[in-house]
C-alpha cells in the first residue's frame, strides 16, 4: 500500500509563545472533519504549499495561504501576531523512500521560494532524523524543473516520474509540469469542482487536461507526439529559410533591374533549378547576368584603350593628372560604394516592410478566420470542424493555396508561422534602420572627399589641350562601369548560392514529409486504445455508482476519443461535439462525474496489464457541492476506502453534523482527523524554521 504524505506540521511562533498544527496521515483513506470556521481548507492549501503546488490554489507564493498561518490568527479572543511560520511535510515514494520537505510561510530571512529537503522522516521518526542536514532547494525561478537545484527537478525524480516533453500552445515544445498532473490529484475548493480537470496553471501547454490524462494513464503517444511537432517545426523552419533567402535574392535582383524566373514563393519538394532564370532587359533585348557582365567588361575595355592613346599635354602635368585622376577614381569607387551599399538597403527596407504588411495581413485574416471558425464550433457548426455542411467531405484547414509538392499547414501552424515571420521581418527592418543611420555620415564625409578632388582635377585639366577635356567623363565612366560589373558579379555568385541552397531546401523538405508519412497514422497504439476503453467503463460504473441521473442511459456517456475527457453522444474525433456533458447535467450531477472520472484515471492506471503512471494519491476538499446528497457522497466514502493500494483525502464539514458523519462513513475503513475549533493552538516544537 501507498502512503504519499506521511505527516503535516504547521509550526508557528508569536511572541515567545509556539503554535501550530500536526497531523499524520494512514494508507487508504483519510477523512479530515471540521467546522467552516476550523482551518479545514486552510489545512488543504497549506499541504500543497508544503508539496510547492500552491498554483493549483491560483498563484504562487505564501500569498495564496489564509493569513491564518500568514500574518496573525486569534486565540482566547486576543489577535496574535506571526513572527515565524513554516509548513514540513514527511513524504514517501512508491519504492519507500522517505523525505521532510520544509519551506518557511514567514521568515525574515528565508524567502518563500527555498525548499529545505531533508532526507528521511523529520516528523514521525525525530531520533532517527537527528543527523539529518538539509538541502537547499528553490522553487518558481527559472530553471526550478530542469536543474538539479529546482525543487520541482527533485520531486519529479522523488515521484520517479519522467514527464515527457509535449506540444506549446505557441508552437514547438514544452515540458509537462509537475504541477500540470497535480491538478487531476489535488482538488480544491473554490475552482476545484468547476471542471474535469480545473485548476491547470498556465503552462503554455497545448490540450493540458488530455496530456494529464495521457501521462497518468501511460499512454505511449507522446514519443510520437513529439516527434511529429518536431517534424512540424522542420517544415515551419524550411519554409522560413526559403522565404528568407527569395526576399534576399529579390533583394540583390532590384536594383540591377534583374528578373528572376520559375521560382515558387513556398518552398516544394519537386524544385529543378534548370527551370530557373535570372535575366535583365537592355538595348539588344533579355540577356543572361553572365552576357551582361561580358558587355560591360568591353566597353570599359574600349573606354581603357582610348585613354592610354598619347597627348600633347607636358609629361610633368600628365603625370599629376595620372596621379590626382588615380585618386579621383579611389575616391569615386568609394563614394558609389557606399552609394550602391545605401541603395541595396533602401531596397531591402522596401521589400522587407512590404513582405512585413503582406505577413501582418495574413496574419489578421487567419486569425479571423480562427475566430470565427471557434464560433462556429461553439455553434455546432460542421463547417467549423473542416467538414463541408452539404456534402460531408474534408474541407482544408488552410487559408494558404495548395501548391504540389507542399503538405499544408493546419490553421493554428500558419498563425505561429506568420507570427514568427513577422518578428524576423521587424528584427530586419530594425537592423537596416540603424545600419542607414550609421552610414550617413561616412557618406557624407565621402561625398565632400570626392567633391574636393573632383576640383582639384579639373584645375589640373585646364592647362591640358582640349584634346584631353573629355577625360572626366570616361573616368566616370570607367569608375561606373566597375561598380556595376562588381554589382552583377556579386548577384551571380549570390543566385548560384541561392539555387544550390534552394536544391538543399527541396531536399529537405521531401526528407521530412516522408518522414510525416512514415509515422503512425493513429495516435494510439492498440493497447493505448484499450486503456482508454477501459477508462470509460470505469468511468461509467463510478457514474453509476454515485448516483449520476442526469442522462436517462449511462451508457451513452464516453470517453471522446480526442480529447479524453466525458462526452455526450455518438462522437466522432472529428465532429463538433452536439451537446456537452457538463451543460446536461445538473450541479450536482456534474460533481459526481468528476469524482467519478478522477477515481477512473486512477483505477485504469492501477490495472493488471495496463499500469499507468498515477501516485497513487487523490485528495478532494469538500467533495459533497452543491447539496449533494448523502448517499452519494457514502458511495464515494465507500469507493476510496475499498481502494487500497490508494491513498486518499477527502476534507469535509459533512454540514457540521454528527449524524450526516455517521451516514456517510458508516461501513468503511478510514482514518479521522478530527480539527479542534481552530487548527492553530500551542503546540510544542523545535523552534527551528
């Protein structure tokens, strides 16, 4: 048998007075009865304190704790005030390993996220933990799950667990808390009873209660969940990268009034880079970068020529002319450099901020699509489930237009592919900004440069003969023509790279989506199909049980096969479900299916052959909502306790009658701890927080 929690101590210290609280806990059941007034929940919500899952009580932090064992309580009428206060608690694992964990309430000198882990039984075995040095362990910092330092790192290892890492509501992966699973175990009061499984802290965590359900029954889906998002992020990386490398190339192309053709704007996996041209227009027509660069080459070569011919100007002014000319070409190269430089940015700029507003405008309309088609699911819509309302058949969940070769993107894949596309564009768009803004000035300075050089060669020309005046003008020429055979040389390397690229990419990509098609076309294996058969044949005998009414025929209620939760009605994992169990049933009636469902969690996982991953362990606070009758609230007694490889905690007021005790319990075995008035009353203790 099973004993999670062993033992719970508040201890507390006012003035030179001591206070608190201690109890220990059986195998099998144990019932926690007091008044409303008595502490009873805050019993509850300090034990998860103590275990570091005070989230499921909504936040995080001693905050979440009544100020009770916060800040002052009241005893014999007199407010007293809290100096120190600390919660242990004394846990043992499936394999009997004992631990104490202690984390201070309120300490001047210890914050609220160090855990202290002692290992061995602090609080039921004192002589044997005498030697015991703590652990400093902390709790809701970055790293807390992940490094050997993290409190909840620990208690998962303690637990044996080995949570696996599951799809992020904001695309890629993230790990299944602790915490996460903790809220199909402990359920509290006030949001508790709201829901299946309520109290999930936010974790980004794509179908929490289903990937709950999954892990505790054992289900072995995740190992190709992941891989199947991992594949997911590929696609969505290979179709950045190629939309990444056309606007560079297009980029390159533009200002050079070169055109690329037989290039498709989404990747595919069928690409054949003969089919492939990049061309420019000029007097003769469309010719090739290559045959452009040759042009150009010649009529600088001519312009050479023409210039080497003798003058009649002095050898000594020649050679000044030589010399200052060689400088204005220096100079010239410079300035059209930063010039071209200033251009391609300014090009870039452009077609960064235009992809950017394209992207933002898909953005918006996929995002309105999503909205109205979850309107639609809420309606009942067919449509909204991407099936066609006439004729049945699959409609895409795309607003993207097929293209062959491509497999599309889910509706919620192409938010998170846009999203991410537009930060990478304003990263851009930023960059260049600043770059414009740190080369102004450099131009500037070369502009004057060329301006003051420029004077000083035509004062030397002007004692030359008029034979020699047009020699500025072929300079110019010739410093132009080099810059833009540079330029075309520079866009003919950048397109080989940009085809030998986009081969690598196809590659890629036909890699993965065979790798797609390869994976198992049924998230569940035939034993993981079995289980959750069995989940809802226990789930339906607890129902029964507890006295579940609201549906005429128990056995209409399911397990729905997506989302592992119950359901109402002949269920497809592809329809919109027509009515909701929790809506059918009445307040009461919905409580009992929690309970019911809970208890099934567990029971499947506890099955000869179909083991799972529960702890064995389930706490309810104040299970019996909403008037709920006395015979149903027996049932439950009465199922826990027949239960004993678990250990259970049901807290309760059982409506401060002796009586309605007595009904509920009566034939089931069960440990009580009966809570005086107030929880907190002296209390001998060590002191030592």
């Amino acid at each position: 048998m099973t004993r999670l929690v062993r033992a719970l101590q508040i201890k507390i210290v006012s003035g030179d007075e001591s206070f608190g609280f201690q109890c220990e806990f059986d195998r099998g059941l144990n019932i926690i009865r007091g008044k409303n007034s008595s502490g009873k929940s805050t019993l509850v919500n300090t034990l998860m304190y103590a275990l570091g899952l005070e989230e499921l009580v909504g936040g995080k932090g001693e905050r979440v704790l009544t100020s009770a064992v916060r800040d002052g309580f009241t005893y014999r009428n007199a407010f007293r005030r809290i100096d120190k206060s600390a919660v242990l608690v004394e846990v043992e694992n499936a394999q009997g390993r004992i631990a104490t964990f202690r984390r201070p309430i309120r300490h001047q000198n210890k914050s609220t996220k160090l855990m202290e882990v002692f290992e061995g039984p602090l609080l039921t075995n004192r002589r044997a933990a005498e030697n015991l040095v703590p652990v400093p362990l902390f709790l809701h910092d970055g790293g807390a799950a992940t490094l050997a330092e993290g409190f909840i790192s620990y208690f998962e290892s303690f637990l044996n667990w080995n949570l696996p890492r599951v799809q992020s509501s904001t695309g890629g992966l993230t790990r299944l808390y602790p915490q996460v699973v903790a809220a199909a175990l402990f359920i509290e009061q006030k949001r508790g009873w709201t829901d299946y499984i309520a109290n999930i802290p936010f974790y980004q965590i794509l179908g929490a209660p289903t990937r709950v359900v999954q892990y505790l029954l054992g289900l072995s889906n995740f190992a190709t969940e992941e891989t199947r998002a991992l594949y997911t992020l590929k696609l969505a990386k290979l179709r950045t990268d190629w939309s990444q490398a056309l606007a560079e190339i297009k980029v390159v192309f533009r200002p050079l009034g070169i055109t690329l053709r037989g290039v498709p704007r989404e990747v595919i996996s069928e690409f054949f880079p003969d089919k492939v041209s990049a061309s420019a227009q000029n007097s003769e027509g469309e010719v090739s970068i290559a045959e452009l660069i040759r042009q150009k080459m010649a009529e600088w070569q001519q312009i050479h020529e023409r210039r080497t011919q003798p003058t009649l100007a002095p050898p000594e002014i020649v050679r000044l002319l030589d010399s200052e000319t060689r400088k204005l070409e220096e100079i010239a190269g410079q300035y059209d450099l930063l010039s071209s430089e200033a251009r391609l940015r300014n090009s870039s700029l452009e077609e960064f901020r235009a992809l950017l507003q394209q992207t933002e405008t898909d953005l918006k309309k996929n995002k309105a699509t999503r909205k109205l088609r979850d309107l639609g699911a809420e309606a009942g819509l067919k449509v909204a489930d991407g099936h066609c309302p006439t004729c049945g058949s699959d409609i895409p969940d795309s607003l993207m237009p097929r293209v062959v070769g491509v497999e599309s993107m889910d509706l919620q894949s192409n938010i998170d592919y846009l999203e991410a596309q537009a930060r990478m564009l304003r990263r851009q768009i930023a960059g260049l900004e600043q770059s414009n803004l740190e080369a102004a000035n450099a131009l500037s300075r070369s502009e004057t440069l060329l301006s003051e050089q420029r004077k000083r060669v035509l004062d030397i020309r002007g004692s030359l003969s008029q034979a020699d005046a047009n020699l500025e003008a072929d300079i110019r020429k010739q410093v132009s023509l080099e810059r833009e055979v540079r330029d075309l040389q520079y866009a003919e390397t950048r397109f080989q790279n940009f085809l030998e690229s986009s081969v690598v990419l196809a590659k890629n990509l036909m890699d993965v989506q065979r790798k797609i098609r390869e994976l198992p076309d049924d998230l569940y294996s035939n034993k993981d199909k079995e289980k959750i058969s069995l989940l809802q044949k226990n789930f339906r005998a607890n129902a029964g049980a507890f006295g579940y009414s609201s549906v005429e025929n128990i056995e209409k209620i399911t397990v729905h096969s997506g989302t592992l939760l119950p359901a109402l009605g002949d269920i497809t994992l592809k329809e919109v479900l027509s009515r909701n169990v929790k809506s059918e049933s009445s307040a009461s009636d919905f409580v009992r299916l929690i309970w019911a469902f809970l208890l099934a969690i567990y029971q499947t996982s506890e099955m000869r052959d179909y083991s799972g991953n529960h702890p064995r362990f389930i706490l309810f606070d104040e299970p019996g909502q909403h008037s709920m009758s006395q015979l149903s609230q027996r049932a439950l007694v009465q199922a826990f306790s027949g239960e004993t490889n678990l250990q259970s905690v049901i807290a309760a007021s059982f409506e401060e009658s002796p009586t309605v005790f007595r009904e509920v319990t009566e034939g089931s075995r069960f440990k009580l701890i009966d809570l005086p008035e107030k929880i907190i009353t002296p209390m001998v203790h060590d002191g030592i927080f």
